[in-house]
C-alpha cells in the first residue's frame, strides 16, 4: 500500500515532466518514420543527360547533349526561338502513344511552328518505347522538322532504370529548350489544344504585371504556374461511368491531400501542367517526389514559394491501359501524400536545397 502511495506522489510531482517527455518520443519517433519514408531522388546517369534526335539529312539517329534549365536560358541562339516545350513521361507507351503524338503535332505544327520541341522521356520501358517514338519522328518529319534549321522537332531521352512518372517529369522538364514547358500524359486523355487556355492564362499574367511595372495579386518575382482540371467533369459521365472503386480512391486521394494542405485547387492529379521557365527553375530542382504523387508536391513547393497557380477546366476522357495499380499505388500515395507534408514541416525536406 505505501509502495502504491509513493508511485502515485512521484507521477503527481513529476506529472509535467512525464508529458514532456512522452511528447519527445512521439516526435522523435514520426520524425524517424518521416524520415525512413522520404525520397531522395538518384542523379541522372550520364547517359540520360543525352538525348536521340532523328537527323533529316542523314537520316540516322544523332545523339545532343542535354542543357540544364539552370544553365543559361538556351544552348543556341536557334534555340530562343521555341516557345513551348513538351515533355512526356512514358513507360510502355507503344500501344497509347501514337494518338497522343499525332494531335500534339498537328496542333503545334499549327499553332507554334518552327517554335517547338516535343520531349519523349522513356522510364525505362521494356517494349521499346524510345526507338518506337524515333521511328514516329521519321515518319511525321514533314511536320516536325525546323524549316529554319532544318533539325528534327522531336528528342527522346532514355532513362537507364525507371524512375517513375515523377522522375521522368523532373528530368524532361529541367532540360527543355523553351519558354514554356508543358507536361502531358502520353494516353492522350486531355485535349491538347486546351494547352491554349493555359498558355493565354499565363501570358495574361504576364502582361499584367508589365502593365502595372511587376504589381499584381502574385509575386511579379515568380514564375507562373497553369494547370488542367478535371473538377468541373465530376458530375459527367467521363467520371460516373468509372467503377466504384477507382471513383472512391479518387475521392479519398482528394480527401487526403485537402486535409493535407491544398485547399485552393480542386484537381491536383490531371496530367497537364503548364510552366513558364521562371517556375519550372525555382520548382523542379527541389522536387523529391518521383512516384504518382509528385503533382501534390509540386502545388506544395509553388504555394511555399508564393507561386501563382491557375486552374483551368479542361477538356477530357478516359482511356484505357494506365500503368496504375489501383489498390498498390493508392495505398503508396497516400503514405507518400502523408510524407510529403510531414517532411515539409519537420524540415526533411527544403524547398531551397536542390535535390
């Protein structure tokens, strides 16, 4: 009895201390689970840092060398003149591709030629995805060869091991030649001439702060961000006719990442993304994220650095043969949603160290 007695008199005298350090534990003990789970995203191969052009003379395969966006604004004076690149992230994309390919060139043959690049990054695919695109850029040449320059408007970089579409982002648009860098998914879901939305958001922007000398609702020492959105789609039947399960996580990732912080945009995970190069410098470099989610961290490193992010509604539907496995990657993303936001606040990750 007086054993008991002394126990209960040493917690009511050390009660604070005890709190004290249960907090210490628990914090110690996310930050080892957060930092366990973090990304650090592996250097690029040197090979990767070279890309594959068809050459329209020749008519062999030529390898360039890749230039970081950091590097300078453009590696010639021929290449101030594109105005949009394109990236698009593939892994095993022969059978979706082409479609995709064909809309994207008629449009900007159209629109932008002789004033555009097209990007293939190849994630380590198994079904020849690199040389299948090669053989496109033959056969569209007419359309994507630079009247000026005679060179060929389309690159493929080929990634030595899958990195995942996050990765295959990063690196395509940390080396694009252009003013604009858009990313777009190889299934050819969005309709790419809605890529003029985004850009005339962007250019209006711009013109804004030239017109009130740099003022304007954003950072005039920012880049400017224009996404794609699917949210004004959620009561048609590109989403109703989807199956329940792939409709519930969809609304559970959504769920999850408002909880998480992004409160502002409704449709994070559209692949359709428009930077001007002034984003893409002060965002990429310090994306860790490679796998499905990395879109999530993107919008977080934008609104930390008081990037103006537009949403768009765009034009879209379903198409079959994603690389997503609806019950793995789900469960991956939201460990890898929880991370991010968890990493960001304990200071795991920074958004002012290039990784």
């Amino acid at each position: 009895m007086q054993s008991l007695i002394t126990i209960k008199h040493y917690i009511i005298q050390n009660f604070y201390s005890l709190i004290f350090t249960l907090l210490v534990v628990v914090l110690l003990s996310v930050y080892l689970l957060v930092y366990i789970f973090s990304h650090t995203p592996r250097k690029p191969h040197e090979d990767e840092l070279q890309c594959s052009v068809y050459d329209n003379k020749s008519h062999n395969i030529k390898s360039k060398r890749l230039k970081h966006v950091l590097n300078g604004s453009t590696e010639t004076d021929d290449d101030a003149s594109i105005e949009l690149s394109v990236v698009v992230p593939s892994y095993n994309e022969t059978g979706r591709i082409l479609v995709m390919l064909q809309e994207a060139i008629d449009y900007l043959n159209e629109n932008f030629k002789n004033k555009f690049e097209i990007i293939i990054v190849d994630d380590g695919s198994k079904d020849k995805t690199a040389e299948y695109c090669l053989e496109l850029s033959k056969k569209f040449q007419d359309k994507l060869t630079n009247e000026e320059t005679g060179e060929n408007l389309l690159r493929v970089v080929k990634l030595v091991k899958n990195r995942g579409k996050g990765g295959a982002v990063k690196h395509g648009l940390l080396h694009i030649r252009g003013k604009y860098g858009l990313f777009a998914d190889a299934d050819g879901a969005s309709n790419f001439k809605d890529v003029s939305k985004l850009l005339n958001k962007i250019k209006s922007e711009q013109e804004k702060r030239k017109r009130n000398n740099g003022e304007s609702h954003s950072n005039p020492d920012t880049g400017i961000i224009a996404i794609g959105s699917r949210a004004h789609m959620v009561n048609t039947d590109a989403v109703v006719k989807r199956s329940f399960i792939r409709n519930f996580l969809m609304y559970g990732l959504h769920t999850l990442v408002y909880i998480f912080g992004i409160r502002s945009i409704k449709d994070t995970q559209c692949g359709f993304k428009l930077f001007d190069r002034k984003a893409i410098q002060q965002v990429l470099p310090y994306l860790r994220t490679e796998r499905w989610i990395f879109d999530v961290e993107i919008l977080i490193l934008a609104l930390r650095k008081k990037i103006v992010v537009f949403e768009i509604p765009i034009s879209w539907h379903e198409v079959g043969g994603s690389k997503v496995d609806l019950a793995r990657d789900s469960i991956n993303m939201a460990i890898d949603l929880v991370v991010i936001r968890l990493a960001y606040l304990l200071g795991i990750y920074k958004d002012n160290v290039e990784c």
